[in-house]
C-alpha cells in the first residue's frame, strides 16, 4: 500500500521537508519526496498498520506552521518516478520543533542541535548569577533555582537566542516598573486562554512552528487576575520562541500560573539576578502576526529567519537593486534582500548606484514581490501599498503595459497649526464654521502654536488628525498617528462614524482631499462620539475608500486580483476591513514569505528584472 501525504506549504526553509524526510528515516519503511510549487508530498510504502504508526507520528511531529495551509492524506497506485532532492540552502535561524522540545527537557540543554526544523546554536555553558553566587554546569539546578527566584518576585536579565530580555513575573510591583512595550509570555495555550479572548485561528497561529506575538483582547479574568492593571484592553501575548525561555516556563509552571513579563533590555545594563552563556546570537526580532477574520494569518512584522540573509553567504552579484533603505542582490542563485547599515560586506560597501543598478520606488518594490512570489508578472493586478515609512501608491501592473501608479498619496501640509486652521477656515463657511465651533468647545486644543513634522501619506495624515481631535497635544504627528491606531485597536464594537475621503482632481491627477476626511472627523467629535470608536471610523472609512478606488480602476481594466502590502497593514483593523471588503470581489494575494514593510521592499523588482 502506498499513502500519499501532502502539504500545502507556503515556505522555502524547507522545515517541513526536512521534518518529513526524518521521520522517514526514523522507520524501515521505504519513500520519495516531490515537489510542485507550494505542494509538497511524501510517498510511503508499507503495511497498513505500519502506515497507521507512520500517519500518527507525523501527526504528532510535524508542527503546526502559518505557512501550511492545506494537507491531504490519500492511497496512491505508485511512487513518483524521480525523488526530490533538497536545495542546498544554508540553514535559518528558527524556533524549535516538538522534538527538540522533548530532548531539551530531557536534558535541561537549551542548546539542542535540530538537522530538521533548524534550530542549531553553538552548544555553551550557562551562567547564573544571583547576587554574588555564580553557577555553571549545572542546567538542571539554574532553571529550577532561577524560577523559585522569578516566583519570589525578581527582575532578572536573559541572554535568549533573540538578545537579551528583562524576564519578571507579572504582579504589581513588577508591572509598575514597566517602561514602554512589554509582551506578555505564557507558559502555554490553555494560560493563553484563562485571560484573553482567543479563537481557535488565534490558538493555532499561536502555537505554531513559527510562534509569532498576536494582540488580544483581555478578558474579565485578567482584570480578576491582575486587578492592578486598568485601562489595557489588548495585550501581546506569546509563547516561548527559543529554547532557554521554553524550559524556564515549563519551570515557572511547575511551581504555578506562568505568566512573565518580557521586555527588551540594555545588553551592558548588569542585574542581579541573571543568565547568560557564551556563543554569539543573532539578535532576530520575534515575528508578531494577525489572525485574519477568516482564519488565515498574516505575519506582519520580524526577521526570524524567513528569508535569505547576506550572512547566509553569495556567490559573483549578477544584478543589483536599491530602494529607499535596501538593497538587493541576485548571485544567479538566490536572491538577497538586506537594510541600509554600517555592517555591509566589504563586497557592498557603497550604496552608490553603478552602471547597470537598477533603482525603485518602495511601493513598486512590495508589490513586485507579491507578484513575484505569486508568479503573477503576466497578469494584470492591483496593487496596494499603504506604508508607515514610504509614500502610498495604488498601482497597476500588466504585461501590456508594464507598471502605472493609479494614485500615489503624498500629500503636504502646512507646517504649523494656526496656518492650517486658517486654511480651514477660509475654504468656505461651513469649515469656518466648524472650525469655530470647534474652538469654542474645546478652547485648550488649539491654544499652543505647534509645529508638523513633515507630511506625505496616510498614516501621517491620521497623525493630524489625532492632533486636531485633541488626541495628541504636541507636533508629532507620528505619535499622533500611533495613538490614532491604538484607539482603534481597543474599539470591540462592529461600525465606527463614516469619515469622507474623497478625491479631487489636481492637474488632472486624482488627489485626496485631507482637509475634507479631518474635518468629517472633527464634526463626530464635536458631536460627542468617543475616541475608540471616532478612531475605528477614520481607519473603516479608508478601507472603504481604498476599496472603491479599486472598483474604479477594474471599470477601466480587466483585472486578474489585488495584492496589497506595506506597514499600515500592521493595524488589524485596517487589514481586516480592507481584507474582507477586497475579497469579496477580487482574487487577494498576500505575502507568501515575507513580512508587510521589510525585505519585500527589495526582493520583488530584482525577481522581475532576472526575468526578463
Ligand atoms: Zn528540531
């Protein structure tokens, strides 16, 4: 009998098929591997029962990964003629899978060597610190002795494999000294659960191979929990991604609920409880991710080995492309996509553009990785670009006629508060009104002349309007903009107040009319609605208002799909509304691979130049 198990899988690590290859390997039977496309399949051949054993082990040892998105088991009449052989591709920098759990248990030895999911650090000594008492060579001791210390209520310093962390539990005097963003790390699911609100998606996404940081809603336990906390409706929760953070849960837990706060801490910084070890890390973010309505994840930010890095060596550059901040390379073999910093290889040492470079906008470069990774370059595609960082473009892409901006949003404003109020004011009466109006309610807003930090596209146009609204009480329109998106986020009702964005034509080119969608925003908090759901509003009316320019640009084109991108899509308001408006009448293409803003800046216009 021969069963045929396949996987849909959206990822070039080649975890799963290294996994599926090991498994195979662990028994006597016989099998081949094949791919196609993002389809991978594992043949095998035996006995019935010795089959059933080989289904049940896969099920237990293959984890769950975002980028698996299908798998299928079914009896086939033969094997495939030729076995797939692995590329040889150096190994990423991953989190651990169920095995290298188990053995890292077994052992109190964090530093487990995986041929499979890839997890692999130089094997090395702990070091424990507590006050003047320093111990090593002795795993078992330190991860028991630390968590006592943990629970006892110590702040403690961590080398993990992604840098260092401040670790605590979370209880009052530990929340208090908290100073900006921390995430809250859970021992497992089931803690996950007890305290905030998670579907089955969300669980999944979680757990996963690739354990990414999800933002959810707290529920009544939580406060019951910690009653200190007030006014926190998400939290970032996440389970541990590396070894040494797993075995200290599992200790944590042992002695009762494990929940810790994790934050980024100052290497240099000396604390008096803390752990290190020797061998050199990477410093990788953790990938944090949105659940999507429909289920499906959406990785948004991070660098955990998801794509090829200049450290994971190249051959003679055949091609080269700059951006804004990156540059990418293609060696005829892989393509690499790195950040602008002062650690280039020698072979890369100018940013300079040769003869032969290619150069690109941003937008063009995130959309043409979407196209790239979804081979659709022949078709004719919309794509959305909307960036924290970068202007935002709605675009088009066809064989016919090659790349058009539809509509880019950069936009300037006036430089300081008073010129634009008196803008305002004198387009017509209503706004003048308005503005009046405004000022007699809320007299303080507009008392200290502020300056803008310069303008350009969306999210620094939420950053005005969170000034104007009386949300932000300084110049900076990107704390401004920040605050806009975190009302939003804590906003658990379906509709927000319809915000006007329209379009208006400059030179013939349509251009949005930023005062317009202010000033609709200025009116509902005039008539009281509250900054959550006024927030949700300004964020559901542009995903509306996107969405329209697209039904506007399919009048005049066939279209094919839609691919959208870039760092605004971190907002899980913005990509859920967007999301699920788009898909209703067009074919949605994501990222396979890549997150929102990063290294898919540069990878897809060096794919499509190789091509041609
Ligand atoms: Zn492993």
């Amino acid at each position: 009998m021969i069963l045929k198990f396949t996987f849909e899988y959206q990822s070039t690590s080649l975890v799963l098929e290294n996994i599926l290859l090991r498994e195979l390997k662990s028994t006597t039977l016989t099998g081949k591997l094949e791919k196609y496309g993002d389809f991978v399949s594992l043949y095998v051949k035996g006995g019935e029962e010795e089959l059933q054993d080989f289904a049940d082990n896969l099920s237990i040892n293959v984890p769950y990964s975002l980028f698996l998105k299908d798998t299928k088991v079914e009896a086939v009449d033969k094997m495939p003629d030729k076995d797939y052989i692995l590329p040889n591709y150096p190994k990423r920098e991953l989190p651990f899978c169920p095995k290298c759990e188990k053995k890292a248990f077994e052992d109190y030895d964090p530093f487990v060597k995986c041929v499979a999911c890839g997890y692999s650090f130089k094997s090395s000594t702990l070091k424990y610190k507590n006050f003047a008492k320093i111990i090593t060579n002795d795993n078992e001791g330190i991860f028991k002795n630390f968590a006592k210390v943990l629970k006892n209520g110590a702040v403690a310093k961590i080398k993990t494999f992604n840098g260092y962390k401040s670790i605590s539990l979370m209880n009052q005097k530990n929340f208090e000294k908290i100073k900006g963003d921390f995430d809250l790390l859970c021992a497992d699911l089931e803690s996950v659960d007890k305290i905030c609100s998670i579907g089955k998606s969300e669980m999944l996404a979680l757990g996963s191979f690739e354990k990414p940081i999800l933002e959810l809603f707290v529920n009544h336990n939580f406060l019951n929990i910690f009653p200190f906390i007030k006014n926190l409706s998400k939290v970032r929760v996440r389970l541990s991604n590396d070894l040494i953070l797993d075995i200290i849960c599992k200790e944590v837990k042992a002695l009762g609920p494990c929940y810790i706060i994790l934050s980024d801490c100052d290497e240099q910084k000396q604390y008096n409880i803390e752990i290190d070890f020797d061998s050199k890390i990477s410093k990788n973010k953790s990938l944090e991710a949105i659940v999507l309505d429909d289920g499906q994840s959406v990785i948004t930010k991070g660098d955990l080995g998801l794509v090829p890095k200049v450290n994971d060596g190249f051959k003679d550059i055949s091609l080269k492309a700059f951006s804004n901040n990156f540059v990418a390379i293609n060696d005829n073999e892989k393509i690499i996509t790195y950040k602008k910093s002062k650690e280039l290889p020698p072979i890369l040492d100018t940013f300079t553009l040769g003869e032969g470079d290619l150069s690109y906008e941003a937008a063009h470069g995130a959309f043409y990785t979407v196209l790239s990774e979804h081979s659709l370059l022949d078709k004719t595609m919309a794509g959305v670009y909307f960036s924290k960082i970068n202007n935002d473009r709605i675009m088009i892409n066809s064989p016919k006629f090659g790349l058009v901006d539809y509509i880019i949003f950069d936009f300037n404003f006036p430089k300081t508060l008073s010129k634009l109020l008196k803008i305002m004011k004198n387009e017509n009466e209503t706004s003048s009104r308005l503005v009046e109006n405004f000022m007699t309610k809320f007299p303080d807003f507009y008392k200290d002349e502020l300056k803008f930090s310069k303008m350009g596209n969306i999210y620094k146009l939420w950053g005005v309007a969170a000034i104007m609204l009386g949300m932000q009480n300084d110049g900076d329109v990107k704390k401004g903009a920040l605050k806009l998106i975190k009302y939003a986020a804590s906003f658990k009702g379906k509709k927000g107040p319809r915000i006007d964005y329209k379009l208006k034509k400059d030179k013939n080119k349509p251009k949005l009319d930023n005062l317009k969608a202010i000033k609709t925003a200025m009116s509902f908090k005039l008539a009281g609605i509250d900054f959550p759901t006024l927030s949700f509003g300004v964020m559901e009316s542009f995903a509306e208002f996107a969405s329209n320019i697209l039904d506007d640009i399919s009048r005049d084109y066939e279209m094919d799909g839609v691919c959208f991108n870039g760092s605004l899509f971190e907002s899980a308001n913005l990509i859920n509304k967007f999301y699920t408006i788009t898909k209703k009448n067009y074919k949605v293409y994501l990222h396979k691979e890549f997150t929102l803003d990063d290294m898919n800046l540069g990878y897809g216009i060096i794919n499509a130049a190789c091509k041609k």
